[in-house]
C-alpha cells in the first residue's frame, strides 16, 4: 500500500524587470554637488596642466600665491568628492536588490569621468532578472502537460488529480491511502472488492480466523464461498443440488422438510402420476441396450418418511446411502405413495394428497420408491438405478458384494444422466452397449420433445454425474470406479457377464 499526497508548484514569478538608473532620481542633490565637484576638478586639471605657460607673464610672487591657493583648493575639493562617493555608494547598498543605477544610460554623467573612475568604486554586483520557468510534467493519466496548477506525484509519474483514477470504478482516488496492484491503482474498498472473498450466502466479506487468515468454505462443483459459520447455523440447503441458500432468495420447503432451490424446483417432480412418462423413458433406454425388463415393477413417489420405513421393512438388508433417495424392494409392504401434486404458495408445497397402498409380490422385485420433489434428471438417475437392481434380480444376479452391485447399477445412472446431457434432439440414435459412457441414446422425455434442455437443467445434470463419480463411499463411490474401469475396458455385455460367473468385475 503506497502513500502519495497533492502539492502545489511554487515557482518565483518577477514581474517585468526593471529599468537600469531608475533609482537615481531619487537623490538629486547629492548627484548635482557630486557633478559640481567633478567639473571643479577637470577644472583645476586644466589650469594645472598650462602653469607652465603662464611662467613667463606672471611675476614669480603671485604665481608661488596662485599655486598655493590652487593646492589647498584641490585638497578640499577632493575630499569633498570623496565624501560624496561615499554617501552615494552607501545609498546604492541599502536599495533592493535589482535596483541599482548605471553610468551607461545616466545622460547627466560625462562620458570621460567613465574612463577615468577608479575601478573600485564599481557597484559590487551586477543585477540579474532571470525567470525560473516550472519544470515540464506530463500527466501519466491524460498525458498532456500539467502546468502549473495542483498535480499528484506518485508511481515515478505525475497526475492530475481528476486522472489519477481507480482501475475498478474509474473515480479519481483522493484519499491519501489507496491500493497498488502491478501498475494499476484502486480504492481501498475497491480492491477489497476485487480480491477479499464475499460469503454468497450472508453477502458480507467473509471474516478472518484467529491467525489472521480468511477462511470459508467452497462447494466442489458450484464453487459456492461461503462463511464456516453457515454449516451449522440452520441455513437451507437444497436437496438436490447441495446449494446453500442465499439470504436474498428463499428455498422452497417441502412437507417432510427438505428444501428446494428454483433452479431444481423449475423441473420437480411432485407425484406418481407426472413420473409415468420419464419411467417408461428409461424402461425404454434398457430396452434400447438389450436389457429389456419383462416384468411391470410398479413405481411409486414417496415421502421421505415413507421411504424411510420401506428400507427397515427390508430384510436383504442391501447398502443405502445415509440420505436415501430410491429403493428396489423385494418384499411386500404398504407404502404410502403421492398421488396428487401439491400446490405452491408462500415458498411451501401445500395441498398434497397421499394414499397406502399395498405391494404384493409378483416376482423378485415388488415396486420401486423414489423421492418426490426431486428435478426431472436426478429423478431419471435414481429410477435408472433402481431399474437396473431390478433387471440384475430378475435375471438372477445372487448374492452380489454391495461395492459390484451398487457399482454396476451406478454406472447404468452414469450412462442415462450422460446421453440426457449431451443428447441431440435433431440426431437420435441407439446407445452402444459397449461402453459406459455412450453419449447418444432415444429419449422420450419432454424436454427432448420440446426442443432440448435448457442450460439450467444441463448443468444440473453435468452436477449429478459429478456427485456419482466423486462420491466417497466405498459401495457407491468405490464400486462405480471399479465398474466404470471394467466397462470401459471390456464393454458393459462382457462385464455383466463376468459378474454373472464370478461375482467380481474383470481386471
């Protein structure tokens, strides 16, 4: 941080100079005695200088008289000249400097009394009127030259002060402390702006630490910052898209209180009824792998508390995450289901109307539960899943590890989230059966039909395949990684038929 203050050019201005013997005028008696005894000494000069001529018509009495009279008259004159050389020399020291006078434009002294002055009585100085000019200063700003009015010198440079201006907002910086970045100048609070990091969910700079430091956390895929202190203080996340919410914009609340953000909300599905086509999509997409389901599983959209009871009626006892959002069950039970959307008011889903219904087992797989309120891709993902545990039980896959199981199935949401998110709706083709992340699939879902997916609900989907591939857990995050490879590597056919066989993904 630099420091840098205006100032003002001082700069000596004279006015026109002055004129030489303008000073003289102001003494003219002592110049007129001083004229008065100067001729007198030319005068005596003279008569001096033709005494010798005279020898010889005067008598040698009156002449020793005359020399006499003569003597003790250029004594006296002389000092009386003297004195008045003086007193004009003391007057000339005690004028302002650069007033003076000169004999080479004072008309009233005879040019041979120049000659004939004793350099000593010159004046001792010479006047001199030069002008100090300011020194030229180009404005780093505006690059025109400064002037003489106020400046600002900083940076090696100078400005005016209306040019030195904030790189951020583009106002003059008049504070005498401001920020440096490189070469480029900012506002204190225009650089904290710019470089300290704003919490998105309170809006306010996130604070220090004890040590000094910024600290915040940041979501892996949104790269939401935001203060430590919103992870435990209640604050909505939605859940769907694991996003806190912001201050500035409500979540809305689902009856068994989760919370959705408008991004997710744009495409939930609220009941059974509304899931029929994106089921029958993804029964399709098997199909379309010749992995076609023979038997009719029922789907049902559940509460979050009716799924829970679903999974301890289980008896296989198979590996769920700790939040649960889909389940193949294998057991009869009476599941309350939706079976009418609820309404939006006041950021709440209000109206919903469930019913019990009982699933009696037909074949290996008696329904399969899915969240409700969930958006339309991460509904097709966890229904995508819960087919293939399905297809794996009805084919006669026993008693699979949870990493192959769980790994295989989450590969399947893999392939379907994929070919939904880079799918064409111009250009639809079958999916290959030989890798796991065959990108063009048919699709019947209805935003395919309505001329693709809006950029929302694409980066939705590219977020529920980054949660698949980084989950952490040794079944879903491990198993899909140890899937994945094996698919890849030798094709989904001879993968399932490996697992089939040996019960293990091949190396």
């Amino acid at each position: 941080m630099d420091s840098s203050s205006y100032g003002v050019s001082h700069v000596s201005h004279i006015s026109n100079p002055c004129i030489f013997g303008a000073g003289s005028s102001s003494s003219p008696g002592k110049k007129w005695n001083l004229m008065k005894w100067v001729s007198k000494l030319f005068k005596s000069g003279s008569n001096g200088g033709t005494s010798g001529a005279r020898t010889n018509h005067h008598p040698p009495q009156f002449q020793e008289d005359e020399n006499m009279d003569d003597r003790s008259r250029a004594s006296r004159d002389k000092e009386e000249l003297d004195r008045a050389l003086s007193v004009s020399l003391a007057d000339d020291t005690n004028r302002p400097y650069g007033y003076g006078w000169s004999m080479d434009n004072n008309s009233d002294f005879p040019r041979p009394f120049h000659s004939g002055l004793n350099p000593s009585f010159i004046p001792p100085y010479e006047p001199s009127y030069q002008v100090r000019r300011p020194q030229s200063r180009i404005c780093g700003g505006c690059n025109s030259d400064i002037g003489l009015g106020n400046y600002l010198g900083c940076m090696g440079t100078f400005f005016h002060p209306d040019c030195f201006c904030c790189d951020s907002c583009r106002y003059p910086i008049t504070e005498h402390e401001f920020s440096l970045s490189g070469t480029k100048p900012y506002h204190k609070i225009c650089f904290k702006e710019l470089t300290h990091p704003k919490c998105e969910v309170c809006h306010h700079f996130i604070p220090t630490n004890d040590a000094g430091l910024i600290e915040y956390r940041c979501h892996p895929f949104w790269n939401q910052k935001y203060c430590p202190s919103h992870e435990h203080d209640r604050t909505a996340r939605c859940c769907s898209c694991e996003r806190l919410e912001s201050w500035e914009v409500r979540y809305y609340t689902l009856d068994d209180g989760r919370s959705l953000c408008l991004e997710c909300m744009e495409t939930a599905i609220t009941d059974t009824g509304d899931c029929q086509p994106l089921y029958h999509a993804i029964r399709d997409y098997y199909e379309g792998m010749y992995m076609k389901l023979e038997q009719q599983i029922p789907m049902l959209l559940v509460q979050r508390e009716a799924l829970n009871d679903a999974i301890v009626g289980e008896k296989h006892g198979y590996h769920h995450m700790p939040e649960t959002r889909g389940l193949c069950l294998s057991e009869e039970q009476t599941v309350t289901s939706v079976l009418k959307r609820p309404r939006l008011g006041a950021h709440r889903l209000v109206g919903m109307r469930t019913q019990p219904q009982k699933l009696t087992r037909k074949c290996e797989v008696t329904a399969i539960l899915v969240l409700y309120g969930l958006p339309r891709l991460l509904t097709g993902a966890i229904l995508a899943h819960e087919l293939m545990h399905g297809w794996l039980r009805l084919k006669g896959y026993r008693n699979l590890n949870p990493e192959v199981e769980e790994g295989i199935c989450q590969v399947l949401s893999y392939m379907w989230l994929e070919s939904e998110v880079l799918s064409d709706p111009s250009s639809r083709s079958m999916p290959s059966t030989s890798t796991a992340t065959s990108s063009s699939s048919s699709s019947s879902s209805s935003s395919n039909k309505k001329g693709g997916k809006s950029n929302v609900e694409k980066k939705l989907g590219e977020f529920f395949k980054h949660q698949i591939a980084h989950d952490a857990s040794p079944a879903y995050g491990g198993g899909f990684r140890a899937a994945n490879a094996a698919v890849c590597k030798y094709g989904l056919r001879r993968t399932l038929d490996h697992i089939r066989f040996t019960g293990t993904f091949p190396l």
